[in-house]
C-alpha cells in the first residue's frame, strides 16, 4: 500500500480534480479517500453527477469510531466502485462532524486503511487522499505522516505563492519530525491570466519544495474529472501531462511504499 496525498495552500487549484485523475489514471488498484474537513463530497456531485445519494461517507467512519469499532470492513463499505480496480470513500456528509474531527479518528482510520486486505477481502490498494487546503496543527497529520509522497497542488501566481511560502515552514517540520521530509512534492497549475504566472523553477526556489510536475490550463480534460463531462482525448495536454506525473510519482514511490505496522 501506498500512500498519496494532495493538499494546497490556498484557493482552488485543482486539488480534487487532481486526485480523481490520479485515482482513475493509477498503474495499480486505487482508492480515493475525500479527507477535505472544510466541504462534503466533490466526487459524488462532480465526476459521479449526482447519481449516487451521499450515504457512503466519512461520518459513518467516524460515528463507527465513536463507538469503538472502526475497522476495515465497515471502512470498505463506506466504498462506491468507480470501475474495476477503483474506488472512492466519499467525504463528510456533515461539515460540524468534519470540522470536528481529532488527530486519533485521523489515527484510527489509517489503522482500517491498512486492514482493509485482510478484514475486508479488498485487493491491495494505493490511496490517494484528497485533503483539500492544509492549515498549520491540521488533524490530518497521522495520514501526513504514514504518506509516501505529498503533494501540494499550487497555481502559478503571486496570490498562490505567497500562501505556498507562509505554510512551507510548516509542510517540513510536520514532514521531518516523521522522517519523510524528501516526500515533500509540488505540482502546478497554471493560469489562464497572462502575464501573471511564475516558473517551476521559481517557485520552487522560493519555497524550497522540489517540482513534481505542472498541469497545464486544459479546462475541456479537467472537467472530465471534475464534472464528469466527456473522456478526453489520451494525448490532451492535460492526459499528457497528468501521465508524467504519474511516472514520476511512480518512480518517487517505489522503495518507499507504507508498510502497515499493525497485525489485527
């Protein structure tokens, strides 16, 4: 099992179209786990259109873990299939109940992310987590800590590296104290505004992550994943790069893949 997970700093720079992307575009068996506190579930209203009622969800995850009982097999039936191979658990159907959350729910739900091949029957599976934006003392931080690779989805001007920078500082310390500080990755999307947008080496050097790879304004492919509009083109610029991405990642992660400690 590996660990993925997408987060950004500030406004809306594509952080679950990408993780959808990913999830549907993964070399191995996939599962998208909707981990953002602050909004219910894109997936469902977005790339699914509506056609599934959001009761699959975290706060079922997280009312089973009030009670005591959070494993891998009520997690995995908290699943919705997106083809073979790929699933999604979408996010809160409650914001109160989201924003709420302690870093022991976060805790005990990496606990039933790894159960899930042995109490669940579920195959093995790489997450790729949709965190939505990072805030400094985020509760999230055991799902930071276990992850084989962060990415911070950024845009490419002034606004967004301003917001990129101020939480950087926060990114390492989180990602040092668990000894994964080179797991620290960026991704860009850039803007549509011209005149406006910074480099990858730019902004790299300014915020001292390391570039993973840029998402080029290609609203027709986005909006596949985002609005589950029609299949785009394989050699779109935006299917173009997204495959890039993914071998990189693919590349970052081997050696480094999340090795359940707990033996249920």
């Amino acid at each position: 099992m590996s660990i993925v997970y997408l987060t950004s700093t500030s406004g809306a720079p594509g952080v679950s179209t990408l993780a959808t992307a990913l999830t549907l575009n993964w070399p191995r068996p996939a599962l998208l786990l909707e981990a953002d506190t602050a909004k219910t579930s894109h997936i469902l209203s977005g790339y699914l259109r509506g056609q599934y009622q959001h009761v699959q969800s975290l706060t079922e995850a997280a009312i089973a873990n009030l009670r005591g009982g959070l494993d891998g097999e009520i997690l995995f039936a908290q699943t919705i299939s997106l083809g073979e191979g790929r699933y999604v658990i979408p996010g809160f159907n409650d914001l109160g109940g989201a924003r709420g959350t302690t870093s022991s729910f976060w805790a005990n739900l990496l606990r039933a992310l790894e159960q899930l091949p042995r109490t669940a029957g579920a195959p093995d599976l790489d997450i790729i987590v949709d965190a939505g934006r990072f805030a400094p003392g985020d509760p999230r931080n055991p799902l930071i800590a276990a992850a084989d690779a962060v990415l911070v989805v950024t845009g490419n001007t002034l606004p967004d590296i301003h917001a990129l920078y101020a939480a950087s500082s926060s990114f390492g310390t989180t990602l040092e104290a668990a000894g994964h500080k080179d797991y620290l990755g960026l991704t860009i999307t850039t803007s549509p505004l011209r005149g406006q947008g910074y480099s990858a080496t730019e902004i790299s050097a300014k915020t001292g992550m390391p570039f993973i790879g840029a998402l080029p304004w290609d609203p027709a492919t986005a909006a596949h994943y985002s609005h589950g509009a029609a299949a785009p083109a394989k050699r779109s610029p935006y299917s173009k790069a997204l495959t890039e991405i993914i071998t990189t990642l693919e590349s970052d992660l081997a050696g480094r893949r999340y090795t359940p400690t707990a033996q249920d």
